[in-house]
C-alpha cells in the first residue's frame, strides 16, 4: 500500500508490479465479479461495486515503466449521478 486516506479522502493506492495489459484488467475482473464488482462502463480500466458503489481504477505506470497503481475508492454518489473523468 502506498497511500491509505481512507479516512479522510476515502481512497487507498497499491501498487503491483504487474503491467495493467488489457489481459490483466481482464483477469481481475473476472477474479472479483463474484465478490460484487462489475466493469464501470463509463470509466476506462475501472470497476464499481454493485452494492456499495465504491470504485477500483487501475493506473498504468506509465511509458518506460512496468508497474501499475490500483486506486480503491469510497462511492462517489452524492444523491446525484457523478461521472469520473480519468487523465491517462
């Protein structure tokens, strides 16, 4: 873990020396769809809880790197439907 604000951000970071490849996004889906989480359609590499609405995003290292970062995150819902825009 290298970040856990989730006390006060409500968000946690990891990092893994995996490549977040298409193939590895695809396998931790697969791993987590039975723990609730689903593909968040609206959000690149993202997955959202079906229950508690919290958010995973993985984030590539980055050109020359090998690594990804793998954000976990309190829901984002406040009444009102709220879209994450993601920089890559």
């Amino acid at each position: 873990m290298t970040e856990d604000a989730w006390r006060g951000r409500g968000r946690r970071t990891y990092i893994h020396d995996d490549d977040a490849t298409r193939s590895y996004f695809v396998g931790l889906t697969r791993r987590l769809r039975s723990a609730g989480w689903e593909v968040d359609r609206n959000n690149i590499r993202s997955l959202r809880h079906r229950i508690t609405n919290e958010i995973i995003e993985l984030e590539p290292g980055g050109a020359g790197t090998t690594g990804h970062f793998l954000h976990h995150m309190k829901s984002l819902n406040t009444g009102r439907v709220t879209k994450i825009r993601m920089k890559w």
